[in-house]
C-alpha cells in the first residue's frame, strides 16, 4: 500500500483522481481510511493509505488488446 498526503481543498474524489486516474475508486480509499470517511475538504499535510487497486479489461477491447492470443 501506499501513502498519499493532502493538500489544503482536497477532496475524496480529487485524490482518487490524481492517485488512480478516475474518481470512481473514492470509495476504495474511503474504506481504507475510516477515520477520514466524514471528511469533505482535507487540511493539508494528512497521510492517506493509498491500498493497489486492480482494474478490470474491459470486455469491448478487441481481444488482442486484452491480453489474449
């Protein structure tokens, strides 16, 4: 896992979307951070467990872009 520290103004969607790329996996961060779960817009300086996330291929690529021969 790794670590995220905040920045003033950030919120759970914003961190989701630098660390992850999409804002959809707030909810993962969320769930690895509990103490945090009522927080709106963070202070800066607050250190976030960042857990691996694994994203599914999706099934509309063509399968030569999925990984299969």
């Amino acid at each position: 896992m790794n670590e995220y520290v905040t920045v003033q103004g950030d919120t759970w969607d914003l961190i989701a979307l630098r660390v992850y790329g999409n804002e959809k996996y707030m909810t993962k961060l969320i769930e690895a951070n509990p103490q945090y779960r009522k927080t709106v817009f963070f202070s800066a300086g607050v250190k976030l467990v960042v857990p691996e996330i694994t994203t599914p291929i999706p099934s509309s690529l063509p399968p030569w872009k999925r990984g299969e021969s």
